[in-house]
C-alpha cells in the first residue's frame, strides 16, 4: 500500500522566512539588547546598594546618612523606569543614548561615595566596572569620554566627601571592615562583568550569525537573477527557431505524403503537441521575467489554479499512479503566478524522478496559510542533503546542474513569506511541505456586498416587496 501524508518523518529540515529566528539578533537589535543588559545590571545595583548599606549600617554599626543615599537609590530607580519605557519604544539605540546612561550610573555611584567616605570607600573601584562595560559597548571616542569623567569623580571624591568613621587598617586581614570591603568589591566587579560580558558576546555571535546568513541569502539572489538573465535570454534566442519548427510541421502536416500515411501523420501531430509545449515553457519562462509578449496574469480561484495545474503536469508526465486530494474548503480568488507554478511543478517533477511508480498531492488549509505537500515511495533524501536542503547545485543525481529545483523551490516560497520543509518518512519515501501565507497570493475580497443587495432589489418582484410592506 503507497504511503500516506500523515505519516512522522524520522528526520527533517526546513527552511523559510525570518519570522521566528531564534538566537538571532539583527544589528538594530544589538543596542536594544545591550540597553536591555544595562537595565538588568541597575537591578542588580539597586539591590545591591541596599543590602550592602543595611549591612554597614545595622551589621558593622557604621552610622551612614541614610535618608540621603535613600534619596539616591529612589532617583536611580527613577531613571531606570525611564530606561525601561525607552527599551518598550523599541527604536533603535544610539551610542550616545548608552553614553548617557552610564554618565547617570557614574554619577549615582559618586553621590553614594561622596556621602560614604569618598575615595577612601572600598567601593569606588565600581568605577571600574563602568569604564570596562564603556569600552565594550560604546565607540572609543565616548568611552574616552567616560574615562575622562569618571577619572575627574574619582579626584573630585579626594578633595570632596563626608568622612566615614571606618578603620583603614589592612593588618587586621579579613577582621577589617575596610579589607572586607575590597573584597567584596572586587567579586561584585567579577561577578557583573562576567555576567553582562557573556550575554554580549552572544548578542555579538547572534548578530555575526544573522549577517552571515543575511550575506548568503544576497549571494543566492544573485544566483538567481543571473539565472533569470540566462534564461530570459535563452527564450528569447529560441523564439525564432520554434516558429520556424511550427510553420515547417505544419507544412508537412498538409502534404499527401503526411496526409495519406497514419503513422507518420500521427507523428506530425505529436510534434506539433510537444512543439506547442516548448513554446509554452517559453512564454512562461518570459512571463517570470516580467518580459511576456502580450500575455498577463489572470484572476482565477484557488481550486482552479490548482485542478488546471495538476491537470497540466499530469497530461505531461508519464506519471503511472498519481493521487491529489484537495481539502482546502472554501474556494478563494486569486491571480495565477506562474512562479508558483512552477515552484509547484518542480517539486513534482522531483518526486517523480525519485518514485515513477506512486507519487501524491495533499492541498489544505492551516490557518492563514495554504500547505502542499506531495510524497513520493523512493529512496528519500540522502541525510547530508537534507542538512544543506535549498542551496544550489545541492543532489545526489551526479548530472550537471542538478540541484537547481529545490534551491528556486525554497528562494520562490522565501521571497513570498512561506517556507519548505523536506523529511523522510519511516516506512521509505520522501516529503515535500510548502506553506504560503495567504495573504501573499489570495486577492483581497471586493466590497460587493452592497452592490449584490442592490442588485437583488433590483431583481425582486415590486409586488413582492409591496406585500411586504
């Protein structure tokens, strides 16, 4: 019994727009990411200030003014709040935006030191976590900026501070409250920059990954389009010599000697049928490039773009068992695209090539979205195929060119929002799901509504209407 479209595939890939890029980051996004760390550190600070004043204050019994360092932490939770609506704004992030907030931390750090010891505090090597996260996050003419600024707080708390009532001895070791004090700046300093500098670097690498796809993605374009001059060009040079092919078959077709003869008269015919289909193949290859002569898109249905288009292929295709099933529902106008089509077309051919004996068409629904999947009873794909599925002159078949089908398959449902997944079923074969947005091929319904109730009063019985009254 031939496979089903319901199967589990044991292995898959797939490959689509960037809707949902995980781990990914765009260079926009970098500054709002690097903002958002900055707003988690200030927590971090906010807490940190209080537990270590209660801790001075109560633990230590050095009297410390807290109705003013309180006064302190209520502004930089302030502020922070004010960071917090910029980052919901989502704009992205300027330089001198981040050289503003860390200005702000340095100057909230300097208030708390001036009113707790000044450079004599333990805790003014903080100023040092602000010049690094400077040197990470900001050009180097604004991290000079900082470096300047607090270099001059740091002086300024030397000549400029309310004197603490703390021992400076260092012979007590770890008995001395200012000892104590060192060390627990110093694993404060280590702890948030090994925090904040990992979580940047992975926004770096995320950013580096989302570029380097970004490049890839150019790069295939431009195959593309180079593809589509060849081609284009191709049709164009073969144009003359197909209606050459035509006027000549059908010069024959009319002589006695074609006429009287069965056989070879039949043969004429079948010319002429697969002439008339590379003349086809032309105009839709023109008609891709936007270069067709005298021909146009036309509005259809989503039903009959579909039925004509199986219809079509099958005709054309020595295919010995081929199922379609349509479960789509409701019909819904569209305009026929020929690079759908084709898109459609190839990944038939494909499962044909692989499985000439049974292969199958599914058409639903999936919310907003059209999905086709067509399976076939072959081989399946090879498994490193499968990791590299939509880059070209990717096969297995060892002939020139090869490779090209699924890679425009892929960049076709990719410019139009949709994307392609490949897998291989358990019991042999291979499956192809392409899912389109419908928003991205289905016309948007007219306002008819009014017309057709005018319409309908128009039609109706003035009797009728004067009975219902």
């Amino acid at each position: 019994m031939p496979p089903t479209a319901d199967t589990l595939p044991l292995q898959h890939t797939t490959i689509g727009p960037p809707t949902t890029w995980a781990g990914t980051v765009g260079v926009a996004d970098a500054g709002l990411k690097n903002m958002q760390q900055l707003i988690q550190l200030r927590w971090i600070a906010v807490v940190g200030q209080v537990v270590t004043v209660a801790i001075v204050h109560f633990g230590f019994g050095i009297r410390l003014p807290l109705e003013h360092m309180l006064a302190v932490l209520y502004c930089l939770v302030a502020f922070n709040l004010v960071s917090v609506l910029r980052l919901r704004n989502r704009r992205p992030v300027l330089h001198v935006e981040l050289l503003v907030a860390l200005l702000v931390d340095v100057g909230m750090l300097t208030s708390q030191l001036y009113l707790s010891g000044g450079a004599t505090n333990p805790f003014a090597f903080l100023y040092l976590l602000q010049v690094i996260l400077g040197a990470v996050l900001l050009k180097p003419r604004y991290t000079w900026v900082l470096v300047v600024v607090t270099c001059l707080c740091f002086a300024g708390l030397g000549l400029y501070y309310r004197p603490l009532d703390i021992p400076l001895d260092h012979v007590s070791g770890l008995s001395s409250p200012f000892v104590l004090g060192l060390l627990l700046c110093f694993a404060l300093n280590a702890a948030l920059l090994v925090t904040f500098i990992t979580r940047i670097q992975r926004n770096l690498r995320a950013r580096d990954a989302r570029l380097a796809d970004l490049r890839q993605r150019a790069a295939e374009e431009e195959h593309i389009v180079r593809m589509g001059l060849l081609a284009s060009g191709a049709a164009h040079e073969l144009g003359t010599p197909l209606a050459t092919l035509a006027v000549i078959l059908g010069d024959w077709r009319r002589l006695p000697h074609f006429s009287s003869d069965p056989e070879l008269l039949e043969e004429v015919v079948e010319m002429q049928t697969q002439l008339e289909r590379c003349k086809a193949i032309v105009s839709g290859i023109l008609l891709t490039a936007g270069e067709a002569r005298g021909e146009s898109s036309e509005a259809t249905t989503l039903a009959t773009f579909l039925d004509e288009l199986v219809d079509d292929w099958r005709r054309t295709r020595p295919v010995k068992a081929f199922a379609y099933e349509n479960r789509f529902g409701d019909d819904l106008p569209m305009v026929s695209d020929s690079a759908i089509q084709q898109m459609i077309c190839n990944v038939l051919d494909n499962a044909l090539e692989a499985s000439p004996q049974w292969l199958r068409l599914d058409v639903e629904r999936a919310g907003d979205a059209l999905s086709l999947t067509v399976t076939d009873a072959g081989k399946g794909f090879a498994p490193g195929l499968l990791e590299t599925l939509g880059q070209p002159y990717r096969s297995t078949k060892g002939r020139p060119g090869s490779g090209l089908g699924l890679f425009l398959v892929v960049n076709v449902a990719r410019t139009i929002g949709g994307t392609v997944e490949a897998a291989n079923r358990p019991e042999g074969g291979a499956m192809v799901k392409i899912t389109l947005p419908l928003s991205a091929i289905v016309l948007e319904p007219e306002e008819e509504t009014d017309a057709t109730d005018d319409d309908a009063q128009d039609d109706e019985d003035p009797t009728e209407r004067h009975g219902q009254r």
